[in-house]
C-alpha cells in the first residue's frame, strides 16, 4: 500500500522519481498551509513554492524553455484554486501508484509500459515509495475520471476519460496531499 514507507529518505524518494516518474513533465511538491488544499496545488503548479524538504523535482518547463508569452504554470493553464475541483477526480491508494506509472505511457496506459509484467513489482515499489513520502493518511486525486469504476477493478485496464488541465493535447497526473505538503506528478503530450 502506499504509504506503507512512511519516510523514505530523500536519495530513496528521487531514485524512485526518476524511475517511475521518468516521462513526466512536472514533479514538484510544496507546502499545505491550507484547509483548502486546492489552493496549495494551484501554489504548487504556478511554481510559487518550493519543496519544504528542499527535494529534487523534475521541471521540463523552466522560464527559458516556455513560448514567449507564456505565465508561470505553464505548461499548466492558469487555474484559480477554485476552478481546479471539478477537473481532479479522488483515488484510491493503490490504484494512485497505478496512475504513477501509467505515466510512463504516451497514451497514459499502464499497459503499454515496456515489459510492464516483467517491471510490475519494481515499478509498483518505487511508485508507492513516492506516494509514501505523503505518508498512510493522504489522499490522492487525479484528472482521469471514473477510473477504475468497472466492476473487475483491473488497475492496468481503466475506464474513463481525461480531464485535460494543461496547454497541450493530452495530459494526464496525480496529486497527492497530506497534511503538512501537495505533491503534483504530471505529463503532457502534443499530438
């Protein structure tokens, strides 16, 4: 379960991003100061905050490399906080590690990750050792809807539509919050 590693250190918990979270775009966590932890996300995503442990994330999208033009949560479009909600959808712990590593594919499907049977069990460690960071009683959320409401609940095989939150053609992420910090874990792709 996720959470299960409930402070991996921080050499464990970026050698888990790297793996698990090789093809995303945006990896960045930053401080809950907040009920509402909407308004830490939208925080997190216009990379207002930092890491409060001082962490590596993962920024493809730094000042010099967005178009001309472009506001601080590209590739993100500039939400307000509570605009965000409608668009992020609650999961469950495990099925969360499952979307981590469903990002690993252009089309966000854990399926299609190379020898995703031979890698299931080190790539479902390394994910829940990233959402472990976020500790047992986080939530997670993600913009892909109804995911895994079949009635087979196969974590590989989920049902649903994406709730596109960025610029581009399709994207796909998870938020974790816990109590103390907002976690964001994104990619987007252009087609």
């Amino acid at each position: 379960m996720p959470g299960s590693d409930r402070h991996p250190s921080q050499a464990t918990w970026e050698n888990a991003v790297r793996t698990v979270l090789g093809a995303c775009d945006i990896v960045a966590v930053g401080p809950r100061r907040h009920e509402d932890w909407v308004r830490d996300l939208a925080a997190v995503m216009a990379r207002e905050t930092g890491d409060p442990r001082g962490w590596q994330g993962v920024d493809l999208w730094p000042p010099h490399a967005r178009p001309g033009g472009s506001w601080p949560t590209y590739p993100f479009v500039p939400y307000k906080a509570d605009a965000l909600c409608p668009n992020l959808y609650p999961v469950a712990p495990e099925p969360a590690a499952w979307r981590l590593i469903s990002l690993l594919d252009t089309w966000f499907d854990a399926r299609n990750v190379p020898d995703i049977e031979a890698r299931r069990y080190d790539l479902l460690t390394d994910a829940r050792c990233v959402l472990g960071r976020f500790g047992s009683d986080a939530t997670f959320h993600t913009n892909f809807d109804d995911f895994f409401e079949e009635a087979d609940f196969n974590p590989m095989r989920p049902q649903g539509s994406f709730e596109c939150i960025g610029e581009f053609d399709l994207d796909c992420g998870l938020v974790a919050v816990s109590d103390d910090e907002v976690g964001v874990f994104w990619a987007f792709r252009d087609y």
